[in-house]
C-alpha cells in the first residue's frame, strides 16, 4: 500500500471519528471495509495518542467525553452492549451485575457479568472487567426485559435472603419499568421467583 491510499484510509477514518458524539465506541472491525486490519489498528493507535480516541481494552477505543470536571468515563454497560451488537449475540446481566441493577445491591462489582448466547469470555476494561459466560437459549426465551433481569438478580441472592428490603426493591424495580410482557414472561422464571413476583405485580 502506498502513502496515498493509506492517508485517503486514514482520513475516512478519521472523518467517522470527528463526526461520531463523544463515548461513541470504535472497533477495528469497523472499519473493515476501507482496509485491512493492521492498517486500521494502527491509524486507532495513532488517534489514541494524538488524544482523538482513547484506547479502552484490546481492540476497543473510545471517543473521549470531557465536563468541566475533567474525562468523563464511559459506562462498562455500554461497552458490554457495543461488544454484543459487533458479535451479533444477545447478553443479559447476571449474578452481583443484576442484583445491582434491580436494586437488590448497593455494591457496585468491579466485574460486569452477563449471560451470553456468544463465545465465553473476559474482556479487561481499565481496572475492571467485562465477563460474558455462554448460556442456552432458553435463558433468552422472555419477549420482555423486566423478568429475565429479576429471575437473574434473584438468584444470585437466593431465596432465603429475600425479606422486607428486597422485596420493596423488587415491587420498584417493575413499578419504573413498565413491561407488556410481565405475565407471559413470569411463566419462564422457576417456582419460587414467580410467587414472589406475583406478589408484587400490578394487577
């Protein structure tokens, strides 16, 4: 390849960088369709240190986002659900990453986990990491979000550790997320989770 077909490379490149929002997040596999792989990680490697791009994780680069108060870091469940949409597999958040976003954990986990119908795997993100582990089909089976997200969370807590706090979480957790598919999809969720559910479903 000679400089003139690599700069026309790089500028197209760059033009899609400049014209995305900030946190937008760019693959190497993006860019497929102007050239080969090499030459793309090496133009992101390159807009990663002139300060165009930041470089998130192996093959991951970001479009940086500044407030006054300095970088803004891009939300991990963004990243997971970027990774998801390149592999073209469907993810659901799973154990302390569920109970968190129900509101069952205040904790925020330094590892992001979610069930995938992709490959398993870790990918490290800064000092934290994202963890997909594969999953059969049929824990993706739910036409809604609002009970595949409940049957996870409430299983990494257990049944026997779901009281008062819990259930009030729960009861707030379907109240704000308004799902036509509540009573098909309960049917999915084991004995147990379903008679808490329906507890505090609307009626």
């Amino acid at each position: 390849m000679n400089s003139a077909e690599r700069g026309n490379i790089k500028r197209s490149v760059m033009e899609s960088i400049e014209e995305s929002q900030p946190h937008s997040i760019f693959f190497i596999s993006d860019f497929a369709h102007l050239g080969a792989a090499e030459t793309i990680r090496k133009i992101l490697h390159e807009a990663s240190i002139t300060g165009s791009l930041e470089k998130a994780g192996h093959g991951i680069y970001i479009k940086p986002k500044v407030s006054r108060f300095g970088n803004v870091p891009v939300p991990l469940e963004k990243i997971a659900l970027r990774i998801a949409h390149r592999d073209k597999c469907e993810i659901l958040p799973t154990g302390t990453t569920a109970a968190n976003l129900i509101g069952l954990s205040t904790q925020v986990p330094m590892t992001l986990s979610y069930i995938t119908t992709g490959s398993t795997r870790t990918i490290k993100i800064g000092d934290r990491e994202i963890s997909f582990r594969h999953a059969s089909p049929k824990n993706f089976a739910a036409k809604g979000k609002v009970i595949p997200l409940l049957i996870q969370g409430l299983r990494e807590l257990g049944e026997e550790n779901i009281s008062g706090r819990e259930y009030e979480a729960i009861r707030r957790f379907i109240d704000k997320h308004a799902d036509l598919y509540l009573h098909e999809d309960l049917q999915l969720a084991p004995l147990w989770i379903q008679k808490i559910i329906k507890k505090l479903m609307p009626q």
